[in-house]
C-alpha cells in the first residue's frame, strides 16, 4: 500500500483540510475535532472538488411534541463538507451525502507516524 | 479570504481562480476528446449589474440616465427590481462570495475573461451571453425604464462586450416586451449586428405574450432569420409562491412555472401556426415539465378545441416543433428522462446549456455520459442543434467534420 505524505501534525490545524495528489487522482484530508479523515476529492454530482468548499455544520429542524416546528438550527455534532460547485454535501465523518445516504465518497486511510500525516492509496 | 459559516466559525479558502475552480471539467473535456466535437452553450450569465457604470451612459433619455446614474452612488436603491435569494446556499457555493476576490489582467473586459475561462475549462466552443438581474427587468414598475435599461444594455453588449470576445460570445438580446414598438425598434436596430442570433423575452412577467401588439415584434425577428427565446427565473414575490417558506421551492417551481406559463399561451394561441419560421427556445426550465405540459394540453385540446382553432394539430406536436435548453436538467430517474428526450425530439430539439457561473450550472458531460444516447444525439444535444439553428461555424476540422456527418454544418 502507497503511502502519501500530507503534512506535519503540527502544521495541520484543527478545521483545516488539504489536497493531496495520489497517482492520478486527488485526495482530500480534513482534520476535525482532532480527527484525520481522507475522501475523493471527486464529487459523485457532477465531478468537482468535493472537499475544496466549505466545511459548515449539518443544518436542522428541531420539532416540538405536538409536531409543530420550532425552525432551523445548526447541529451542535455533526459537520458537512461541502462541494463548491453546486454545494452537495458531505457527512465529515462517513463521506456519505446528506442528501441521499447511499451514496458515499470513496475514503482513505490516514496514519500520522510522530509529526507526519500520511494518507493511504 | 475566510467565509463565515456556522456560529460564526470562519473557514478559511482560496481567492476564486475559475481555472482552478473548474479544473475537473477541464479533465472531463480532455478525456472526453470535447475538442473534436462542437459544444455550444446556449445559456450562460454574466453579472451585468457590476458593469452598470459602463452601462447606463447608454441610456437614451437624459432625464433618465441621470436618475439611474446619480443612484449608483453607494446605498442607494437598485435601478432592476431585485428578489429575495439564496442562491449562493449561505456561502456554500463559493463562487458567489468569492467572485469578487478573482484576478484579471488589466486591458481586457473582465467578464469577457472570467467567460473565456469557463468556456475552455469546460470546452465550450460558443456561449450564448445572458444577464443576471437584468431577466427581473420585466417587473420593472416604469415601462420607459425597461426600455432604456434593454436599449442600454444591448448597445453595450453588442458595441463592447462581444467584439472583445471575437465571436466566442454571441446573444439573444433582452426585449423590452411590456413595450411592443419599443421592442420593434430594437430588434430593428439590433437584430443585425455581429453576434445577435436573436432575442429573449425575460418570462419573470405575467403580460400575455400573444398579445395582438407584439404580432409586429415576432414578424419582425421571423423575416430576419433570427430566434427567440423565452429565458425563465424565480420570483417569490409571485402571489401564489408567497406561500412558499423555502427558497429551494420558490426556484424548484418558479423557473417552470414562468415558462409552462408563457408556453401555454404561445401554443393554445396558435403562434407556432402564425410563425412557423420562427425559432423558439425555452431556457431554465429544466425538462421535466414539459411531457406534464403536453399531456396537459393534448388532454384538454382533445375536448376543447373550439378553445384553441387555430391549431391544426395537437399542442405537444408544436411543443416539438420548438427548442429546449437542457439545464437544469433533472438525472434523477433514468427512464423518465429517457421518455422525456423521446417526447420532446431531443436529438433535433434540445441544446445544451450550462447556465455558468449559476450555482446549477451542468457541464457538458450531464449530456456525454447518459447511457441512452445515440453518437449523433450527443453531437446535436452538445452543439449540432444550436449550430444549425444559430449558424455557428465549426472552430476546427474534427469539428467541421462531425457538423457535416450529422447534418449540422450551415456556417461555412
């Protein structure tokens, strides 16, 4: 298995992501919550930079009992990557869109051995 | 630049370099040999709104101008009736709050260079140039102003912009329609300058487009040779959208309601019998409304045909007869999109569009890759049919080549 230099640990600040190239594709790595996690950096849409845009909390709809809705909220858990290009959206945590579970980002390995931060092929 | 996202969290990115942005298109084009092949865009934007002070000198009436010019001034109102939106979704398609951060060479029109760069990212030959805000112009309270405002901007467009693109750019321009002779007497100044295939009506309006007043109008782009196309948007000041909580319901509805509007009346009113030589095209519609459309109208024309006796056949078969822009187009049930292209004649009657830099923009691949295409629908779709209908020349040999083996090639 490849391994793909990233970046130092050190240098990769919480909330930051980078693209790395792996042979011919392109591989984005996000540090979240203290957390490395490496998807396609190919949107499954139409293609573009899946992990170039934002990264934004899951946005949510809090209901009361009676089913009425209290409005929209940002969640206080989960974080979305978003594509730039026509914005779907990205669970950080299993690459799957949010908008359609089933389809899902290919993932990547990431190891950090003492201060560098590989991603897997 | 940082954008702000959740609670305030900013999220650092890059300043927007459109090359860098559409870099996957550009491997899409390249693995997909584009270049041999004619891709016309029958729909892209630009932001005119950011060049109003190169616009507005065009103005005819003094008194006019000055109204609209002195109100540049910062904080002051806008001179285009705007709409509340969301299109850049809080940020999330980037483009939008970054547009302004994106570098150009001085020297050149910027908008002409943000366009030459999407187009050869994506591999587009020709682009067919609309404006943003300006498609609201038809709920422009002031009907003089909506002639000054079309009359302004396509003397620019036609007299800076498109010169400065050397023929990569062309247009349908913006009818003043709330004004018949004025409309009459753009298309009379317009209609034949380099890069003018036809003109557009703005469909965000309710006037009745069969309205005996503009008989003259289309008569007119008619004996010129020329095109029309009815270009669609959202307005959530619409009466029975006011309704609507979500801007996702306004823009999913609007943009097809505003053209099955303008479409009803053109086909029950029998145009495609008054001007059939006329071509038309519906733009920003998507696709699916229009097999709901047909069966609609075939239903009801079936009972009532005393309603409509003009039409000597049914109305989806003048639906046929006319054009349809592809985006956005809506790959979410493969058989139905597959029925729909069977129903509309798509491989002679659909475009491709991008609708650049709009946050639902569709690349040329939304046509390439769908798997029940036949090589020539893919050719006509991406380019042919535009070519032939708007007398596009071929940009090499390959291209020439496959313009003349699928019965595409008018422009020598």
């Amino acid at each position: 298995m490849a391994e793909q230099f990233v970046g130092r640990v050190s240098e990769f600040a919480d909330g930051t992501r980078q693209i790395v190239k792996l042979g011919d594709t392109e591989v984005g790595v996000f540090r979240h919550d203290g957390t490395f996690y490496a998807y396609s950096n190919y949107c499954l849409h139409q293609g573009g930079p899946a992990c170039e845009g934002l990264t934004i909390a899951k946005v949510e709809e809090h209901l009361r009992e009676d089913k009425t809705s209290m409005g929209l909220y940002f969640s206080e858990k989960d974080m979305n990557f978003v594509c730039p290009w026509h914005g779907y959206e990205y669970d950080m945590k299993s690459g799957e869109c949010i908008s359609d579970r089933k389809l899902k980002l290919k993932n990547y390995q990431v190891v950090t051995k003492g201060d560098d931060v590989y991603v897997v092929a | 630049m940082d954008l702000i996202a959740d609670r305030g969290r900013r999220v650092t990115v890059e300043e927007l370099n459109t090359t860098k942005l559409l870099a996957h298109a550009a491997e899409q084009a390249r693995a997909r040999k584009y270049e041999d092949m004619l891709i016309v865009d029958c729909d892209a934007h630009h932001y005119e709104n950011e060049n109003f002070n190169e616009i507005l000198p065009f103005m005819e009436n003094d008194v006019l101008r000055q109204l609209t010019m002195s109100g540049r001034a910062k904080g002051r109102h806008s001179i285009v009736p705007a709409q509340v939106g969301y299109q850049d979704m809080g940020g999330r398609v980037t483009r939008y709050p970054l547009r302004m951060t994106e570098k150009t060479v001085p020297g050149k029109l910027r908008d002409v260079q943000l366009g030459e760069r999407w187009m050869d990212a994506m591999g587009v030959d020709y682009s067919c140039l609309f404006p943003t805000g300006m498609l609201n112009v038809g709920l422009h309270p002031q009907k003089e102003m909506e002639v000054e405002l079309c009359w302004a901007y396509n003397r620019w467009l036609t007299e800076v912009v498109l010169p400065e693109n050397h023929g990569r750019f062309y247009t349908q321009l913006a009818l003043p329609l709330s004004d018949p002779e004025a409309s009459l007497r753009q298309v009379e100044t317009f209609g034949g300058r380099k890069g003018v295939t036809g003109f557009m009506v703005t469909t965000v309006r309710t006037l009745p487009v069969h309205d005996n007043a503009l008989m003259k109008v289309y008569r007119a782009i008619e004996e010129r040779g020329l095109s029309l196309a009815f270009h669609s948007g959202p307005n959530w000041g619409e009466p029975v959208f006011k309704g609507l909580n979500r801007f996702i319901s306004v823009h999913a509805l609007g943009f097809s309601f505003y053209n099955i509007l303008h479409c009803t009346n053109w086909v029950i009113n029998g145009m495609g019998e008054r001007f059939p030589k006329l071509p038309v095209i519906w733009i920003e519609s998507g696709l699916a409304w229009i097999p709901f459309l047909m069966q609609r109208l075939d239903h009801e024309y079936m009972m009532r045909p005393s309603e409509a006796p003009l039409l000597k056949k049914k109305p989806s078969d003048y639906m046929r007869d006319m054009f349809y822009s592809t985006q956005p187009m809506e790959i979410q049930d493969m058989e139905a999109l597959e029925t729909t292209f069977r129903m509309i004649n798509a491989e002679t009657q659909l475009m491709y569009a991008s609708d650049y830099p709009h946050w639902d923009f569709d690349l040329p691949s939304t046509i390439y890759d769908l798997p029940f295409l036949s090589e020539k629908a893919k050719h006509n779709i991406l380019g042919g049919n535009a070519a032939r209908t708007f007398k596009l020349a071929p940009r090499n040999e390959a291209q020439k080549a496959n313009l003349i083996k699928y019965g595409n090639y008018t422009a020598g």
